[in-house]
C-alpha cells in the first residue's frame, strides 16, 4: 500500500474542510510575567492555547477532518474509538455536530471527568482494561462486529492532516516562529505539526515533549522501529499509550528534530505556573511543553521565537 502524502495542501484543506467546524486558537505571548519559565531564552516565547479548543483539546482537529472525510453512508452507521479521553472528546463532538452515534472506549487510567463530558455530547462510554492499549483492542473488536467506522487517534492520516492544522496556525499569526514545542502521546499531534511546519517555512525546528515514564516515541525513534513499551509510569494518561505507529514513527524521523523527557513532577510544577502566571488552566500534559523549559529539558538560544503548544485543559493548576 502507497504511503499517504503530507505535503502542503493536505493541511490547508484539513483546515478549510474544519475551519467552520473547530475554533481558530489564540497565540498568547508571555510577555511580563513574574515568574518567566525559563532563566533565559524565554524572551519571545508563546502559547499556542488548544485547551481553548471546542471539546477542551486539539482533538477536536483531527476527529472533526476524519469523520468529514467519511462517505455519509459509513458515518451514518456511527463511530468507534479508544482514547484516554481528549481524542473521545473530539470524536464525540464532530459526532454530536453529525448527528451520528459514537461509542468512546476508555481505560481505567482515565479521569472520570472525562467520561462525564462525553456523556454530555451525548457519547456511549465503556470501560475496557488498565489503559489505551487495552481499550483500544476492544474497540477494533467492536468496529468489526457492528461494521462502524474506526477513528484512530493518532496513526489515521486525516487525524494527522487536522491535527497539522496547528502549525500553519501558529505560523499564521507568529511567522516568526523559530521552534515550537510539541507534547508526544501516540504521536498524531507532533507528526502533523512538523509535517506541516516544515512545509510551510522548513527551517522550523520542532521538540517532542514526553513523559520519562512513557519515552514511546523517543525509545522508537531510538531503535529505528515502532517498539512498545513494557510499562508506563505517568499520571499524564493522554501521553501514555506503550505503543505508536509506524505513519507516527515515519513522519517524526522525518521532521522531528529532537524528543526531550519531562517528569511528572515537573509537568505539575508547569500547571502550576500556566494557571498562577498565565490564568492558562492546563492539564498534565497539557502543561508538557512549558515543563520542558521549567525544567531546562529544552533550553532556548538567546532571542529565538519560541512556541509551546498547550495541548489540553485541565484542573491541575489549580489543585
């Protein structure tokens, strides 16, 4: 099978096919703070705020283009997904706007709070094994007995060309931009940002930020293959799956410059900045990106303009 194309105008037609369909996101310059994240560098850093987005993260992008690329007959019959909860929020929403059933499969890792928004876009939530990887077994299974469509979270090619949405974004509003900080769970996100970040403006750099307890893609990339992980130890479930795909894993080799690790901790201690500096109300991995420049895991060169991605909201901040 050909491998899809991720030049230029698969992005630009991911975002007029979802421009009327998701919200376009602000980009927030720290400008005088307090407290700046990092001790130097940070002196034209910005925050691209996808915890703005409708259903409460950029998954919103990438489950509203794959379920508009569906023929309406397929969509009709409904939808099926696994996620750890952002990506079910996406899906149940561009299902809830099709006025089409969808069925979001979780694992026991996720917050509640996420199975009670789904139910508020009027989702059918199971409950399937520890995590993703389990919950994602089943609902394959489940996509084959009832003949729905499957919506993969990261490794489907128009979830990575919606998701890619972000870039020209953020290079719309900061052409600028130098580097953009991108947080790493299955690898949907950063592959279509640094796709379509290097085809807009190539010498855009881009950072993956992971969890030490879930180096996915940072092993893999690593290895020079798709491996999965024995284990994950992070309480950013949404970074969490033990395994990527190979669609992630190429395009990241591609156009990632480098995976920097941010531990819990510190992902905790950038919530905490993003809420009492910012008023940014981010969860764990939402707050991913700032911690790697908290905690020096990506240090800025003097002057460059720099752009972190706030994945998702959240409460963390604020506990």
């Amino acid at each position: 099978m050909n491998k899809p194309s991720f030049d230029l105008a698969i992005f630009e037609t991911a975002a007029r096919r979802i421009r009327d369909r998701v919200r376009r996101t602000p980009l927030l310059r720290v400008g005088p703070a307090r407290e700046r994240p990092c001790e130097t560098g940070c002196e034209n850093l910005a925050l691209k705020l996808e915890n703005l987005q409708v259903s409460g993260s950029f998954k919103a992008r990438g489950a509203s283009n794959a379920l508009a690329s569906l023929p309406a007959a397929t969509l009709d019959r409904g939808v099926v997904t696994a996620s750890g909860g952002n990506h079910g929020l996406g899906v149940a929403q561009a299902a809830w706007r099709a006025g089409v059933p969808a069925t979001i499969y979780l694992g026991r890792n996720a917050p509640p709070v996420k199975a009670e928004r789904l139910a508020l876009w009027g989702a059918t939530v199971v409950t399937e094994g520890a995590g993703w990887d389990e919950a994602n077994a089943a609902a394959l299974a489940r996509a084959e007995a009832d003949d729905l469509a499957y919506v993969h979270p990261f490794a489907d090619p128009a979830v990575i060309a919606g998701q890619g949405t972000v870039a020209l974004e953020i290079l719309d509003d900061a052409p600028e931009t130098e580097v953009i900080l991108v947080p790493i769970g299955g690898g949907g996100l950063i592959a279509g940002v640094a796709a379509a970040a290097k085809a807009r403006k190539p010498p855009t750099r881009i950072i993956g930020v992971e969890p030490e307890g879930a180096p996915t893609l940072k092993n893999s990339r690593a290895a020079g293959r798709v491996i999965a992980l024995d284990g994950v130890v992070t309480e950013a479930n949404t970074l969490a799956p033990r395994r990527s795909a190979q669609i992630n894993l190429d395009l990241i080799a591609a156009h990632v410059d480098d995976i920097v690790l941010v531990s819990d901790e510190a992902m905790r201690a950038a919530a905490r900045w993003l809420w009492l500096e910012m008023g940014v109300a981010a969860e764990l991995a939402g707050a991913a990106t700032s911690a790697a420049l908290i905690a020096g895991a990506y240090r800025p060169l003097g002057g460059e303009a720099v752009c972190a991605v706030v994945s998702g909201t959240g409460t963390a901040g604020m506990n």
